[in-house]
C-alpha cells in the first residue's frame, strides 16, 4: 500500500516538475534581458551612496513638531571609512543650547557597506516649560576624527535642525488598515494640547467620514503634567462602495480649537467670541478586503431538480467518503501521534523559557552562590546568574533566548525599556549586567558581587510585586 502511495505520489511530483518547466521555458525565463528605464540593477551596492569624506553625519528627527512636557527623540547617525577613528566620547559633550540633553545612547560598532563602519546616537532633548511658541533651532556641532591611514585629521559637522514647539499635536491610530464590508474599524485620535487650548467638541462628532459610516463616537479628558490629552475614538463601518472610486481613505479630519488666551471677535451686541483655529489629520488609506458581488443565473431556477440511481449515489457520494476515511485511518494516525509529541514538546519548551520558571532558576542559583570560592569557581558562578538574568529580562518581552544572548548589554538594555517595564528595574538590571561583565572580563571585586547579588534578589521582588510573573 505505501510503496504503490509512493510510486503515484513520484509520478505526480514529476509531472508537475516538468509542466513548471515547460510554463518557464513558455515566458522566455533564463534568455537574454536588457534593462530599461524601470528595471533596477541586481546590484545592492550601487544603490549605497559612496563616501566622499572620511566621516559623515546625518541628522533625524522623530517630530519637527513638539509640545510643553514631551522628549524630543534625535538621531545621528555616524559613517566613517576604514582607517578613521572617531571621538565618540565627544558626543556627550556638546553644546545644544537652547535644548538641554536628559540622555544620550552611543550605539556600538557596525559594519556598513563593506568598506566602511557605522554608529547609531540618540539624543533625547527637551525645552523648558515656560518657553514661548516658535521655532528653535538645534545648532550644529563638530566631531573629531583622525584618519590614520593618511597620517591626517579633521572634523565632521552636522547640519543644524529648526524645530517647531505649537500649542496642539494630533496623532491618529488605526486598529487595523484591511477590512471586510460590514467589518467595524476603530479609528483613534490622540490630541496632545496646552491647558488653555479648549477642543470644540461638538464638531468632532458632526464630522463627514464617507464613505465610512460613523457607528460609535467616544470621547475622554485627561491631564497628564503640563498638558490635556483628549482621546477621541471613533467606530467606523462600511456598507456600501462608491461604483467609480478604486481607492478608499479615512479622508482627512479638521481638528477645531481656541486659544483661551487670544482676544476674541467683537459681536454686534457687545459680546465676544474667540477666533476659532484649525489643524487637519492625514487621510488614512484603507484596503477593502473582499467585495460583495451578484451573480444572475436566471434559467437555473426552471431545471428543477436531478435524479440520481442509488448506484449513482453510492459511487460519487458514500463510496468516496468511505475511501476518505479509511485513508485517513490508515496514514494519519502516526502522523497525529507526532503532531500531539511536537506540540506537547513546544509546550514543554514555553513553560521552560516563561518569565517564571527563569525566576525560579535564579532563586536557586541566589541562593546557592558563595562569594569566598576561588576566582574560577566565582566567574563561572557569576556567567551562569548572568545568563538567568538575561534569560528572564528577555522571557519578560516575549525574546528567543538565543537572540537575548547573543546581545550586547547595551542594547538589551534598550531592548528593554519601554513604557511597559518599570524605569526601576530596568536601571536596576542594567547595573548588575555591567557589573557582571566587569566580573566576567575583567578583575574580581568582591564588594560589588554581593552587591549586585543583593540587585538581582530585588529584580526579582519587584518583578513578583508588579505581577510580570
């Protein structure tokens, strides 16, 4: 019975072999070709623009807009060729008046382009509070670099920035981007504002949203520091598409609102009304997943309905699904039996790397560590806790084990640290890590193993006490 499964199973497989081949041969597959205006070279290194100094600096930023109270994230990034060494230290340095540094992360060392090397730094910037609206300007600044392959030196400058502090800022979410019709999509906008800034309410729940159809509307205050959050959330459907429009969009919104603060227009009566402001959201294209369409068979309702022998019906009908079953039986039993071994060993494989059983582990190996030992036995005490403590931070956000130690600490760090994990641990773990690495790679200080000891164990409670496990 299996070798005769075999046999029809090689023969369907050469078949198919030979029909793709033929399909290949049919649209010209493996003949000469030659490019034309839109076809691109193969060759990714074409499109990686070459170098022209020894080192470069590129300038981002996440926002060109901000408001009272929010970071403002800033991102170099740093190229330099083969044979230059840059000054990295000078980046903690400089002067970006008037925007104070609260942090600044030098990434490590990569490969770019295979000819030269490249760094990733991030600023995280702030204004003071009290600054007027406007725009300010990051100012630039230069880096030190030594080209040692041609005995030479210099300085790379990056380009300076204007950024623009407003009063209000609007994001928009969308739960999901492809729907069915029928389907109720949740559209979502976040709106950032200063205290004397008032949102006109009721127009946010006039709006026209064709041809999506407004199913719910919700709307909340919060104060959140210096500023107002006001989170509109709107339930839209779609029943019915336009017969001529291919492309569907939630059309842009306005956003209306009122500078408290601001002299109003005079009224004929005496009286005042404020100058009412304005502030438009993207449109946000949507895909329509399916299309409902009618089918017009008109004669098939006068047919009336077919006959069929018994014969007929045991053949095409009972026989096959006899057949069916009885295949069923006879080659997906083993197969069933490993598919319930492959998932009860996944299962088993998750519950070893959960948050919790990592825990545990780490207890133990707390509990049995002895800081007298000889220095061997300690280092190699320490790379087991160590590597229990990156096992658990990276079970706590869901990471391959293999990914979280292959890492440096650095950048599990930032892995890390998120509005979801507590600042405390992750400061916390970021201590011991580094201190653990001194151990492992460098001389042995006692005092500051047991202190780290006593970290870990506090990792742990306030893990167990924010319910992370």
């Amino acid at each position: 019975m299996k070798r005769v499964l075999f046999v029809t199973f090689l023969c369907a497989f050469v078949f198919l072999m030979s029909f793709g081949t033929c399909k290949a041969q049919q649209s010209g597959y493996g003949g000469e070709q030659e490019y034309g205006d839109s076809v691109q070279p193969r060759d990714i290194d074409t499109l990686i623009p070459e170098m022209d100094a020894a080192a470069e600096l590129w300038l981002f930023v996440e926002d060109y807009r901000f408001v009272t109270g929010k970071m403002i994230h800033l991102t170099l990034q740093l190229i330099w060729k083969l044979g230059v060494s840059v000054d990295v230290e000078e980046f903690n340095t400089v002067d970006l008046s008037p925007f104070k540094i609260e942090n600044v992360t030098v990434g490590e060392r990569q490969i770019f382009n295979n000819d030269s090397d490249f760094s990733v730094i991030t600023y995280i910037l702030s204004l003071p509070d009290d600054v007027e609206m406007g725009i300010y300007t990051i100012p630039a600044f230069f880096i030190s670099y030594t080209d040692e392959a041609n005995k030479s030196s210099g300085q790379v400058q990056t380009s300076s920035m204007a950024l623009k502090k407003v009063p209000i800022l609007v994001e928009t979410e969308l739960d999901r981007d492809v729907i069915d019709i029928g389907d109720t999509l949740k559209y979502t906008l976040t709106i950032w504002h200063e205290k004397y800034v008032q949102i006109l309410e009721e127009n946010m729940k006039q709006l026209n949203l064709s041809p999506f159809d407004l199913r719910g509307f919700r709307i909340n205050e919060e104060v959140e520091g210096e500023l107002k959050k006001t989170t509109i959330e709107y339930d839209l459907s779609i029943y019915e598409l336009p017969e001529k429009s291919e492309n569907f969009e939630i059309p842009s919104m306005p956003v209306l609102y009122c500078d408290e603060r601001e002299a109003g227009v005079k009224l004929g009566d005496g009286g005042e009304s404020l100058v009412t402001q304005r502030i438009d959201t993207p449109a946000i294209p949507v895909l329509i997943n399916s299309l409902l369409k009618k089918i017009d068979v008109p004669l098939e309702g006068a047919k009336g309905p077919l006959a069929y022998s018994q014969k007929d019906i045991w053949l095409r009908s009972h026989l096959p699904v006899i057949m069916g079953f009885v295949i069923i039986i006879a080659l997906g039993a083993n197969e069933i039996k490993k598919l319930v071994y492959r998932m009860s060993a996944i299962i088993r494989e998750r519950m070893a790397m959960s948050p919790l059983a990592y825990a545990q582990r780490l207890e133990k190996l707390v509990a049995d560590f002895d800081c007298e030992v000889g220095e061997d036995e300690l280092r190699h005490s320490i790379v087991k806790i160590d590597c229990t403590l990156r096992g658990f931070l990276g079970a706590l956000k869901e990471m391959r084990g293999d990914v979280v130690r292959s890492v440096t600490t650095a950048k599990l760090i930032d892995t890390i640290r998120d509005e979801k994990m507590a600042e405390e641990i992750v400061n916390v773990a970021d201590n011991v890590l580094n201190a653990f690495d001194c151990v492992i790679f460098g001389d042995i200080n006692r005092d500051k193993i047991k202190k780290a000891m006593d970290d870990v164990s506090e990792i742990l409670k306030e893990a167990k006490r924010r319910s992370y496990y």
